[in-house]
C-alpha cells in the first residue's frame, strides 16, 4: 500500500467536505429525559470534522402544547366544533347503521363529536380553569420542592392530563398523553398510515411542525436523521420526515428500532422512501452513521454504507448487514445540544447501556432483542463512561436500558462503582436468576442500586415453562425476598394473554401478586403480544396458537392470532379481575401514580424504599 505524503494528506482533508448534520428525536417519547438513541450515535462523532445538532422536538412539542394560549385556543376549537361537527352529522347518521360501514372520515367525526360532549360534560365547571394553571404545573414540575411533595405531584400530573385530553380533542380520536400518543381508528397498514400522515383533522403535529420548520432550516442541515423506535412515534415521526424531504434540501435518513423490524415489508414498498427519506438505517446504528456521513461528504460509495435501504431504478436496495461496533469501541454518549433543564423532572434520569442484545435470550415470547446482537461492555470501560458523564453533565441518576443484567456483572460493577467512589443512583432489569445471591444485592444496594425490575412474568408454572424463561419456578420468590431484606424495591412485571393460558393461570399470577405484597412494591401488566421475531412464531401451535395464519398489518410488528387458551372476553375479564384485587391488595399506594420508573427512581433516592413503598394518596 503507498503511504501517501504529508501534503497529499492535508490535501485531502481539505477537499473533504464538512457537513451539517442534525439529529432529531420526534414525538412522541415522555419528555422526561433524551432517549438514549441520538446522544449514542451523537458520541461517535466526538472527533469528527462535521458539525452535529440535535433537536429533541419531542420535548418542544409538550412545551409547545402545554401553554396558556394552545390549551384556550383548543378549548376554543372543540367547543366550535361540537356544533359544526353535530350540523356534519345530522346529515349522514343513521342509528340503525353498522358504525363499521360508515367511512373514515365520518368515523372520525362521530368519535369526535362523542369525546367533546362527554369532556364538557365531565369537565364544564374546571375546563376553563386549566389553561390559567398549566403553565405553573409545568414549571413546579421541574422544581425540588413540588416534585417530591407527592400530593401536590399528584394534582400537577392530574393537571397536565386533562390539559393533553383538551389539546388532544381537536384531533380526536388521535389522542396525547404524557405517557402516549394513539388513534383508535389507525390501523398499521401502508394505505391506514398515509392517510393518518396527511390528514389535518386528525394529524395534531402539521402545524407544530410548521412553526419548526423556520428553525429547522436556520441550521442548514446536510443531513438530517429522525429517530422513530416506537409505535406512538410513526405518525408524528414520518409527518416530520415527510415535511423536511419537500421543504429542505437535506438528506432525510430514519432510523430507530421500529422500522427495523420491518424490513421485509418495506423493501416492498419504494412510495416509503419517495414520501418520507433518502435512506433507511436498520438495526444498530453507530457503525452504519458514520459510513452514511462518509457517503454524503463524498468519501464513500452508498453501496458501501452497512446496515442500509434506499430507493436505485425504482426499486428498494438493501445493503450487506454489518457487525455493529463493539461498545467497548463506542466512545462515550453525547449530550451536547440537549437543554436538559427543559425535561419534565428536577433532575435527569439517563438511559445507559452495560449490553446490547440479551445474555439468555431463549424466551418463546420474546423478540425485544430482535436487530441486535449480544454485547457487553467491559466493566472497567462502563465505569470509566459513567464518570465521564457524571463529571461532564452533573448526572447521577441511571436507568439501565439493557434487557437484563446478570448476577454476575452486577457484582463486577458494584465492586467497580464502590472502588471508584462513583456516588450514584441507578435501577436496572434483571432474571429472577438463583444467582442473585444476599452478598450480591446487599453490595449492588451500597453501590447505588434502588430498584430492579424482574421478570416474574407468570404464576403458573405450565406458562413459565412455555415461555422458556430458564429460572427456577419456586426459587424466584426467595429471590425477591433477599432483594426486599437489601432494601431494594422489587418492580414485578407479569403479564396475561399468552396463547396458551386459561383463567386457571392467570388467576395464579394474580394471587402470587396479591399474596406478595410484602416483597413485590409494585407491579406492571401487560398483554402478550406475538412479535413477529419471536421464537414463538417456529412452533406456535406448540405454544397455544390456532393454525397457522395470522390476520397481518404490515407495518406492525405484531401478529394477530387465535388462542386455544382465554377468549377475549376472558382475557379482558382477567385483566380487569387483576386490577380490582391488586387494587384491595395495594391500595391507594403513590407508586402507582408516579407514572414512570424515572420518577420512582426520584422518589426512592429522596424518600427511601419503605416510605415509597407505604405511603397511600388517600
């Protein structure tokens, strides 16, 4: 190989070309800290000669939203519209009508007319009130001494809630929340999503993103990446993507986790990249970002950029997949251009990463891992980055993002955190692992650990041997029991609906919560839902799944089926049997009004396990 001279090397520095790149985190996320997505690939670039901006536009959004003059003015909106939509109405429903034959767009109205009757209805005494207010709960969220006074927590989310059900009513059935943003009648198909994109009836986000659009520009982007990793993020996130390719001259690339698990959908689909980018990045992007940037600065073939997707002669290509970057070889995250005062918390709780992909990942019903392979972070290297951004930025608090941490590593990183006199708070997810000896969790509790969120997932021992969960049956309760005796606040996760369940199993979860409450604080529900990366899908009737064909959206990433096990109606009864018990079990208990885990966190660094754990909100 020639090894080229000095000048020829200042020569081609420069004649690279330096680009602008802008990052952007779309609603809709809770605001109350980055995602750890954009501050990862961010980091990358640390000795980049490109210029990087971010816009966490999730978090302009809410502070948008929840002003005095946006709330007035939708309350303003929804009155006007409960008479003009009622007159629209009078003229095509019919009682005796199927509501499944009216279209969209008359769907859209009775559902909205409904929502704005049954909101004055509830709300007509208070309605005017909440614009008065909004702004100070805003402000008195992110202060100390409203923040961890939990009545007064309590009234300000209260507060913010119905100010989002009345920015939310000009736009219904699209509806905000802090914690969410859904349309019951969007369905996860091509033609569904389109419409949901360009409908300004129901699309709240158009004219937000018209007022942005003015700064957007005023950074002169070259490139431009959205990062879209929930469901709650696709209308809002391909709005934006759509609005930035017609009106800037940048380079529009998605990435994120969603879109990766749909790959095979979209190769199929070449309108996906005319409408909303230039490029699609899949799978994990620290490698691919780089290469991309290479690519656009003239320095690279795009046949050559890993990990992606982008329209050539009309049809979609796919890149060769590439080993993502080790994390021992990532430099630390960045947080450069996030204001991280703006959050919605006093203080910043930030995602972290010790692994990537997960240590057992055998479970049937699982695909959270799918896009990635495993990786881990030498402990040495995690508490060099968590000290970095500590002395850095001034955060102490972490939530570990990884799908599980084991007993093992835990132990490493608390010898680690203790040697280092790190001084921080954290929580993570863990297995119910026999590993997780009292030596363990009583060291991992000095080094900072406040809470853990287990997997309990089931108490019928036919369902956790279906799903593959790889820990001992009997041993997982001894397990939060040493959890409880170090002081660590046990957050149980459980869930009802897998294929094969019956009433019989589900009412065993719920009694092993209920029967618990002395070492499980609290706990989180769900219903399975099957991925369509779950290992699950290669045996389905083994699991409980009638035959073998799904009624599929193609941009969902989840299947629909039919279960041997409850019925629907079962299954919603069981649900709903969990809340009313574990509601006589629990009580009125604030843990289950701090709406996140970032805000328990909070509450147990100030207030200590046992006084969370106990206190009652009347």
């Amino acid at each position: 190989m020639r090894i080229l001279a000095k000048k020829d090397i200042l020569k081609m520095v420069m004649e690279m070309k330096n680009l602008n790149i802008l990052y952007i985190f779309p609603p809709q996320w809770m605001p109350i800290s980055p995602h750890y997505a954009i501050p990862s690939l961010m980091g990358q670039f640390v000795d980049s000669p490109h210029k990087l901006d971010v816009l966490d536009i999730n978090l302009e959004f809410y502070c948008h939203v929840l002003k005095r003059k946006y709330i007035s003015d939708s309350l303003k909106k929804a009155r006007e519209l409960e008479k003009s939509l009622y007159e629209e109405i009078v003229g095509f429903y019919d009682r005796t009508k199927d509501f499944n034959t009216y279209t969209l767009p008359q769907k859209n109205k009775l559902a909205k007319h409904v929502m704005i009757k049954s909101f004055f209805a509830k709300y007509e005494k208070d309605a005017s009130a909440i614009p008065v207010l909004i702004e100070d709960m805003v402000k008195m969220i992110r202060e100390e001494k409203h923040f961890y006074n939990p009545k007064i927590l309590a009234q300000i989310l209260n507060i913010i809630n119905i100010a989002l059900d009345i920015a939310s009513m000009p736009y219904y059935p699209s509806v905000l929340t802090i914690g969410s943003y859904h349309n019951q009648h969007l369905e996860m198909n091509w033609e569904s999503i389109k419409y949901h994109v360009f409908d300004k009836e129901t699309n709240m986000f158009i004219d937000f993103y018209r007022e942005m659009l003015p700064k957007i520009k005023e950074k002169n982007p070259d490139s431009i990446g959205i990062s879209i990793n929930s469901y709650c993020q696709v209308v809002p996130g391909l709005t934006l993507a759509n609005m930035l390719k017609k009106e800037t001259d940048a380079h529009i690339s998605i990435g994120g986790n969603y879109f990766t698990r749909l790959t095979d959908t979209i190769k199929n689909i070449p309108e996906f990249f005319e409408l909303f980018c230039d490029t699609l990045l899949v799978k994990e992007g620290e490698r691919p970002v780089i290469e991309l940037t290479d690519y656009l600065a003239g320095n690279r073939k795009i046949e050559d950029v890993s990990n992606l997707m982008y329209l050539k002669g009309g049809k979609v290509v796919s890149n060769e997949n590439k080993e993502p970057i080790k994390l021992d070889d990532m430099k630390p995250i960045s947080l450069e251009g996030f204001n991280l005062k703006k959050y919605f918390m006093p203080e910043i709780v930030m995602p972290f990463q010790a692994s990537r992909g997960c240590y057992w990942g055998k479970c049937s019903f699982c695909d959270h891992d799918f896009g990635m392979k495993y990786n881990i972070k030498n402990v040495d290297k995690l508490i060099e980055q968590l000290k970095y951004i500590k002395e850095k930025y001034g955060i102490t608090k972490f939530e570990f993002i990884d799908e599980a941490i084991s007993p093992k590593y835990l132990e490493l990183m608390s010898e680690k955190i203790l040697e280092n006199n790190l001084d921080i708070s954290f929580f993570c997810d863990a297995r119910l692992e026999s590993g997780f000896s009292k030596d363990i969790l009583e060291k991992a509790k000095k080094a900072g650990l406040k809470m853990v969120l287990w997997g309990l997932e089931s108490g019928s021992k036919k369902i956790m041997d279906l799903i593959n969960k790889g820990v001992d049956f009997e041993d997982r309760m001894n397990v939060l029991r040493r959890a409880h005796e170090a002081d660590i606040f046990n957050f149980a996760f459980i869930f009802f609906g897998f294929p094969a369940e019956t009433k019989e199993d589900a009412k065993q979860t719920i009694d092993l919560i209920c029967k618990n409450t002395d070492i499980i604080n609290v706990y989180g529900k769900s219903v399975f839902s099957m991925g369509k990366h779950t290992k699950l899908r290669e045996n389905p009737e083994f699991y409980g799944v009638k035959g073998n064909t799904y009624q599929e959206e193609e941009f969902s990433p989840t299947f629909r089926y039919e279960a041997v096990g409850m019925t629907k109606q079962e299954l919603n009864e069981m649900v709903n049997l969990c809340e009313k018990e574990c509601l006589a079990a629990y009580g009125k208990s604030l843990v289950f009004q701090l709406i996140t885990r970032e805000l328990l966190l909070l509450y147990l660094c100030k207030y200590g396990t046992s006084w969370v754990s106990n206190y009652k909100l009347g």
